[in-house]
RNA sequence: AGAGAGGUGGCCGAGUGGCUUAAGGCGCACGCUUGGAAAGCGUGUAUACAGCAAUGUAUCGAGGGUUCGAAUCCCUUCCUCUCUACCA
C-alpha cells in the first residue's frame, strides 16, 4: 500500500510512474487527497471537542471531591452535546478512513523507472542467457514421460488421494525433490540467510500484510472454520515474522531463507501449458526474504539475482533473465526479475523463480520500521525470491539430462542423493 | 475440548471509578563524581495521527458498552499459563 504522505507530496510523479502498469489513477489519487483533507478537518474538530470534554470531566471531578454537587451537575450538562458531536465526528472519521483505503487498497506499487513499458510476458525485457541450448537425441522425451517411464512422479496417484495438482514424488524422483530442497538450504545458509521454519497456514493479518489480500482472495485455499489460509509462498508466513516490529538500524541486513509447500487454486489459469510440473496446486519452493536499509535495496536485489544464478550454473541449466515490462509486474513490487530455465524437450523457457523489489509497499502495510539514531521510526524496504521453486526445476533437469540410456543427476547433486544416474 | 487463573511501557511489576500526567524496580542513554572503573547522585527513555510550533488526541491484548470521568465496571473476542481429557 502506498503511504498517504506520499500520495500527498507526489501526486503527479505518482500518476506517471503507473502509466507503465497501463493505469491512470489521477482521479483516484485527486480523490484520495481529497479525502485526506476531510480526514484532517475531522480529526481537527474531533479532538477539540475531546479535548474539551477532558478538561470538564476533570472539572466535575474536583468539585465531586469538594462536595459541590450543584456545581459538578452544571457542568454535566454541558457535556451532553459535545459528547454527541465528537461521537458523530468519530463515525465520520471511520468513514473517511474506511473511503481513503479502499481506494489505497487498489493503487499497485509504483514500478522503478527503469521497467519497460508493455503489457504482457511478451514484452518483458531479456537481460542475460547464459550457455548453449542442450540438444537432444531423437527420442528425448518431455518430462511427463520420464516420470512414468521411470517411475519418479506419479500424477494419478495424487487424482486418488487429493486431485489434479497434488503428484505424488515416489523413489528415486522423491529423493531427487529432497535433494535439490537441502541443496537450496543449504546454498542460501552459506550465504548467510537464516534458516527458519514457518507456518503452512496463516490469519488474515498477515495476507494483508503481503498483499496477497484483499486482491489474490481466490487464489488461496481458504480453512473457513479456522478462517485461516494456506501459504501460496513462504514470502508470506517469513516477512509476516516482521509485522509491526520496530528494527533497530544495526540490526539489518535481515536475511532468511525457508523450505515450504506452497498451495495454490490456480483458479482459472489451466490450459495447454500446464501438463506435467509445469503448474501444480502443491509444490515446494525455498525462498529468500531480505528486510534492508531503502538505501540498500536495489544492490540487495541484484545481490538476491546473483545468488540465483549462481544455483542455476551449479545446476548446469541453462537459463535467462527477464526483467518485467510495468502489465507483467505483480501488484507489490517495484521492481522483478524472473529468472526461466530452458526444458529441452518441452522447448520452454520456465519460470523458476521471481526476484522482487516491494521498496515499503508492503512494510507499509506491515507496520514494519526501523530506528536510526535521532530519527524517527521509517519504513524499511522488503524482498524476496525464490531460490528456487522445485517442479520446474526437476522437469528441466530431467529433459535436458536425458540420455539413450537414462538420466544423468547433476553433479553438485550427486552427495545429496547418492545416485548419480537414473 | 472442560475447569480455573491471567494479559499493564524494552523487561519485571503496582494499580478495583477521579491528585495515574501509569507508582516502584531493572535495563539502556547522557551528565556529575573518579587516576580509571564500580557504586552513588541527577536527567532522560513508546507509537500513531493532527499542528509551523506550544501542544492536543488516541493507545494498559483487540473490539463494543456503562459513566461527566474507565487500566479499573459490563459484554464479545483473541491469546497465555495451570489442572483434567485427548493426542504425535
């Protein structure tokens, strides 16, 4: 959410700034600042009659004490309609306030200048691809094959148990999954990210607090008894950790990374790109989380696209970097890239992972600040990445290592599976 | 899930309707003192919104209510602890 002081101060800067989502908001921010000032002249009105009514209640509590009923009865009297002001006052300023985020709720993050304009996937910018393209022998297959033919993932099974999207990773494909979970872990601990294991389910607060509510409501799979959520991403449980706290300056950089399942109803999106782990309701995923100083955000992003990289060269996958176009950005951030990985058989690019820039929209939201000395408390800036999401991961290792005869484990893998082939 | 006890500042803890502007202590910061330190003494020590400012308003888990006045009384709700039940 974006702050209302800034609203205030940059209104136009603002307006421009989201042309690149292809959004005009001029009237809703006219209409916000509009709003702001009504709040304002409220919240005026409002304390001056509390302020009054404090100073009779201590009034009549003096006289009560001298024994001066008649005198206290007067000057009760008198509070009857200011209490009936400053209460109507207090309703109107709800309203206003109730007005004014509705509107906040809306507004996406301003996207950093440097994101192109554009409307789609299409249009987001390739900055970096890394090594050649691996060829194939004639009788490769795609990865929903190789699961089958050699037994690692197995989707009907899932159908049994749960439903389409819940697979169910068996023997050698199971091991595999846990290999690249521990390798992730282990890769970001050595980079120095904490390691913390969080929640699977998590309250309205904190879906809010990330944004993920009111906007992506249908997205998740909703407990309505405990009105709790399932996670779509460990982002949300690991930079909740944070809401409504105070930091102090020394205390950044705040580094964590954390292995969860994710769920997500992918309400809506199923179409020919979904076979296989291309998109699953259930999936794994590590994730890093960084809550810095605003002034060191942009290195720290490109910090967190470093330590990508990095995991995909020791992977041996060949990948690209993507920064997105202003249609392509998530509501949140100011600033993504995605990193895709090429799966040989399918001929994609798949995206493994989204390297974000929320800068304080979404410690805004959190209420969560720092302290540096002599200042007053400002919102600090928040990211995260993933680092890396599994299934497609585990597709694209299984196209494009394929062999005639089987299908070779990369080999920084090979200590945490014990295998080096299947 | 049932019964009981609780939730007060960074922490501990007093406070059952009005000199509470939340006592007292600990911690922390600064100053005095000292050869240096400790002790001692003094001063300070939350957040948000409004205001140029002085200052005002709100916040004692959260939300309502009673009252001229609520940390204190009432209702709702969340959480914690103890015991019982259940359970990995």
């Amino acid at each position: 959410m974006l702050e209302l002081s800034r609203i205030r101060e940059e209104k136009d800067a603002i307006a421009e700034g989201l042309k690149t989502r292809n959004l005009d908001v001029k009237n809703q921010l006219e209409e916000v600042i509009a709003l702001d000032e009504k709040r304002r002249d409220t919240q005026q009105q409002m304390e001056k009659d509390l302020a009054e009514l404090n100073t009779l209640a201590k009034s009549i509590g003096g006289l009560f004490q001298q024994g001066k009923v008649e005198e206290a009865n007067v000057l009760k009297a008198k509070t009857g309609t200011l209490k009936e002001q400053s209460s109507q006052l207090k309703t109107v300023l709800q309203e206003t306030e109730d007005a004014i985020n509705k509107i906040l709720f809306t507004i996406p993050n301003v996207p950093n200048p440097i994101v192109p304009k554009g409307n789609s996937d299409q249009d987001n910018e390739i900055i970096f691809e890394n090594g050649q393209l691996p060829q194939l022998h004639a009788k490769a297959l795609p990865h929903w094959d190789l699961i089958k033919q050699y037994d690692l993932v197995d989707f009907e099974l899932g159908v049994k148990i749960t439903g389409a999207g819940f697979p169910v990773y068996k023997g050698k494909g199971a091991r595999l999954q846990r290999a690249l979970i521990n390798f992730f872990l282990d890769e970001a601990i050595n980079a120095g990210y904490e390691e913390v294991i969080p929640p699977l389910l998590v309250n309205a607060d904190s879906g809010f607090g990330t944004g993920q509510l009111p906007d992506k409501d249908g997205q998740m799979y909703h407990d309505a008894q405990d009105n709790l959520y399932l996670i779509p991403t460990a982002e949300v449980p690991i930079t909740n950790i944070y809401r409504d706290v105070i930091l102090n300056e020394s205390q950044f950089p705040i580094k964590n990374v954390g292995y969860t399942p994710c769920f997500r109803r992918e309400a809506g999106s199923w179409g020919s790109d979904v076979r296989g782990l291309n998109r699953l309701h259930q999936f794994d995923k590590v994730e890093i989380v960084q809550v810095v100083h605003p002034d060191k955000s942009y290195d720290t992003l490109d910090q967190m696209v470093a330590h990508v990289k990095n995991l995909l060269e020791k992977l041996e996958l060949p990948y690209r970097v993507a920064k997105l176009c202003g249609g392509d950005l998530g509501f949140t951030s100011a600033l993504t890239f995605d990193m895709e990985v090429f799966s040989a058989a399918q001929e994609k690019w798949l995206e493994v992972s989204s390297i974000s820039n929320f800068e304080t929209f979404q410690a805004n939201r959190l209420k969560l600040r720092y302290k540096s000395e002599g200042n007053k408390p400002q919102l600090a800036h928040t990211l995260n990445g993933s680092a890396l999401a599994l299934p497609r991961i585990l597709a694209s290792i299984l196209e494009n290592n394929q062999t005639e005869t089987g299908i070779n484990v990369p080999k920084v893998l090979v200590p945490y599976t014990g295998f080096d082939t299947i």
